[in-house]
C-alpha cells in the first residue's frame, strides 16, 4: 500500500482542541501509536495516520494536500477561506461537520463605558483583532468603515493601551473580557470545533476511507445527546406520553403478558431528559420510567 493509500487527519498538536479531537477518533475506533511529542501518529486500526500541527495550518495543509481532514475552530477556517477568497483563489478547503466541542463565538467587544446600541457607532474607530477577514467581512455587510487592526495576541489589552478603540476576539466565558473592562456588543461568528476536507474528494481508497469515517462521526455526535428511555403504560396514554419528549426515532410498543391494554416501550430521544420530562410522563400515566445513556450508534 502505498503512503496515500492511507488517510492523514490534521488536528492540533497541543491546545484546547487538541484532547476532544483525540478523544473523538478514539470513540470513533481508530488507535493510534502514540507519540504525541512527535508531528506523526501511525494509525494502527485503520489505514489512517494522524498529524499533530498547530491549528492555523490545519486548513493549508488540507489545501495542499498533504493531509485529507483536519478538526480545527470553524473561525480559523473561514478567516483563512475568507482570505484565499480575497487573494482570488477559491478555497480548497470546506467544513463537513460541525463536532459539537470547541464552542466560542468572534464578537465584538467594547470598553465598559462605550454605550454601544448599532455597528453604525463603529464608522472612523479602530478594531484590533486576530481575524481581519472576518471583521472586514462583517464591517462591509453592515455598511461601516472603520480601520481594522490586525494583532496576533494579546487583543484585549489593545484598548488599554491607545492602539485600538474597541476589539473583536474569541469569547467563551467572558472572563477575559470582563478583566479588561470590556463589553461584550455583537457576535460576528459563532464557533465550534468542524472537520474540514478538501473540496475535491480524492479519487481512490481514501474516498471510502473518508464516508465511513463521516458515518462513524455521524453515530457519536448522535450518541452524545442521546439517550434511551423506557417505560410502561396504558396503550391509550402511548401518543400524549410520547409528544412529552425531545424528538427522536419511532418508539418500539412490546404488549406486556397478562396484562390487557398495557405496553412496555422504549424510545431513542435526540435531547437531554429532565426531571420535568419524567414527571409529565407520570401524569399522563407512564411508570417504571428509565433513561440510559446510549453507548454507540450506527444508523
Ligand atoms: O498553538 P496553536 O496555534 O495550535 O493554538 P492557539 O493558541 O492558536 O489556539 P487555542 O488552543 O487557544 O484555540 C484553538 C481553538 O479553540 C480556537 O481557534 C477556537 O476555535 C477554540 N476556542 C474555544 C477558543 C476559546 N474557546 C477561547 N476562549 N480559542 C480561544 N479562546 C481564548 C480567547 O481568544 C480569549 O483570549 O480565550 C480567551 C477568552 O476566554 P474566556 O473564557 O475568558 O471568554
Ligand atoms: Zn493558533
């Protein structure tokens, strides 16, 4: 076989990304040799080799077809789109799934006292960011000149020290905005981890490679939020208790022996069950009520 007969998946060597996407190729069966300090880890299970990099590269190595997947921030991914864009050059790159870790959103943020009410207060000031794509793109589309400025690290002291007027970042708490005296104002993107491919799927082995790989991701993503629940009750009281829970399969009705008019069911539903959840189903007649975790899933 030769080497690229074998997948390469991009994720990052070390970072908040680097232990979920790790962890989502394990549940996805794929064992790795480990050596995590080095670039390479040699895919044991599966024909399908990792490489460790930091995450900006991620998507130019999917270009350049060094590797076939990546997992990276869906914000780094479209900067860097948006930024073959601009050079003229179509994007070689796409994202296929949204993972489901790696939350955050690109917003923008402005100094405590900034009584921000609309983008049209943003005409003549001075944005500091790591994403000027990005914050051109939204600028433009909501009609607004302002200069951007494009710092590698350390944005939000930016204000603090007379570069910038205000900032766009990466949030997902809020704490490091709210040490800086800085206000959360509007949300230019909403992130997660994605898995990104390139946009011309190869032509050989890998291809296949590539759909079960998506089928599996498929089957965890799914297997997160779901969750298996169980029951009795009167056939009659079936339809009102069902409608009680997140949307899910059709449930399976086992009539229960000796006992006339009564069904044991079980139902797979695509969202958490809460205490309210079970106690509606009570009231409208179900009992024995148990909720289980779904371990894996292949549709
Ligand atoms: O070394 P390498 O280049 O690979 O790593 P990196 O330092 O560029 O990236 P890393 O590990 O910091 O982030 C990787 C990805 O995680 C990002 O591209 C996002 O998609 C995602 N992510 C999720 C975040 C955050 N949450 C996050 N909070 N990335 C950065 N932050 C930073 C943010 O920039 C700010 O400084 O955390 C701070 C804000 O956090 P809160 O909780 O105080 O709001
Ligand atoms: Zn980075």
């Amino acid at each position: 076989m030769s080497a690229r007969d074998r997948l390469r998946i991009a994720i990052q060597k070390s970072g908040r990304l680097s232990d979920a996407s790790i962890d989502l190729l394990a549940r996805c069966g794929l064992k790795f040799r480990r050596s995590r300090d080095k670039l390479f880890c040699f895919g044991e299970s599966l024909p399908v080799d990792l490489l460790l990099v930091r995450d900006d590269d991620v998507p130019g190595m999917i270009a350049q077809g060094v590797c076939d997947l990546g997992i990276v921030g869906r914000n780094v991914l479209l900067e860097q789109a948006l930024d073959s864009a601009n050079a003229g050059d179509g994007a070689a790159f796409r994202e296929v799934r949204a993972l489901g870790f790696g939350h955050c959103r690109l917003a923008l943020a402005v100094p405590e006292e900034f009584a921000y009410a609309d983008a049209a207060q943003l005409g003549g000031l001075r944005i500091a960011t790591s994403y000027p794509n990005l914050l051109a793109d939204w600028l433009r589309r909501a009609g607004v000149q302002a200069a951007v400025v494009t710092l590698s690290g350390s944005v939000e002291i930016a204000p603090r020290l007379g570069t910038a007027d205000c900032i766009c970042d990466l949030v997902s708490s809020g704490a490091t905005l709210a040490a800086n005296q800085l206000r959360e104002a509007a949300i230019i993107l909403e992130s997660e981890a994605v898995l990104a491919a390139g946009t011309l799927s190869p032509a050989d082995a890998r291809a296949e490679l590539i759909d079960m790989l998506l089928r599996r991701i498929d089957g965890v993503i799914q297997v997160r939020v779901s969750k298996l629940v169980m029951w009795q009750s009167p056939r009659a009281a079936l339809d009102a208790i069902t409608r009680l829970l997140p949307q899910g399969q059709r449930p399976t009705v086992t009539s229960i022996e000796g006992q006339d008019n009564q069904v044991s069911v079980q139902a797979i539903c695509n969202g958490a069950i809460t205490w309210q959840h079970l106690e509606d189903m009570q009231r409208a007649g179900a009992r024995q009520m148990l909720v289980l975790p779904v371990e894996q899933m292949l549709a």
